[in-house]
C-alpha cells in the first residue's frame, strides 16, 4: 500500500481544546485512518509552518483523499497538505523509467 504523508494546522479554537483538556489525539485520528483502510503508524506534534505530521498506509489515493476531506470536514483544522510517498526502490524505478524515457526527449535549443 501506498504512503502519505498528512499535514495540518488546527484552528485556534482546536488548539485552546486541547490546552484546555488535554488528549490523545493519536487514539482519535487512528479509527478514521482505518475507516478507509489504511494504517496510521505515526502521529507527531512539531513546530513550524504545520501542527501535526502523520505518517498513513492507504489502500489507494481515493482512500486517503476520503480520509484527508472527512478530517478538513471536521472543522478542527485551518489548512494542510497531503504528499504521497515513495519507497527507495520505488524512486529508483520511477529513476530507471525517465533514463528510458529522455532518451525519446528533444530539449529546446537556442
């Protein structure tokens, strides 16, 4: 299955929530995460630009775009991002496939 990694910024009404009543919001995403299909195998707070980083397993991208809107729909976040992964060997074939590839590749000349 294909990884993804899910960025978020909470509203400042989210943050003061949690502020005000901490909690394990690992144990909250995992159940929506599995409702798609996936598999949740990191949920990490940073600083910086975004709030949350998540590492997701999906089935497929629709599975996790389902995912991504049910959590936009939820209100708790003001914006974010999703990125798919790939593994090393992965990004090797995808390498191995645009060497063949640019052989067919005129570039523009002056």
């Amino acid at each position: 299955m294909p990884f993804y990694m899910f960025q978020a910024r909470y509203t400042a009404a989210a943050l003061k929530a949690m502020v005000d009543n901490p909690q394990d919001r690992e144990a909250a995403a995992r159940p929506l995460v599995e409702a798609v299909g996936g598999t949740l195998h990191h949920l990490f707070f940073c600083f910086g630009a975004e709030d949350v980083v998540a590492l997701i397993e999906a089935p497929d991208d629709k599975a996790m775009a389902a995912g991504a809107l049910a959590i936009g729909a939820s209100g708790a976040f003001s914006g974010g991002a999703t990125t798919k992964l790939m593994t090393a060997s992965e990004a090797m074939e995808a390498m191995a496939a645009a060497k063949k590839a640019s052989a067919s590749y005129k570039p523009a000349t002056g």
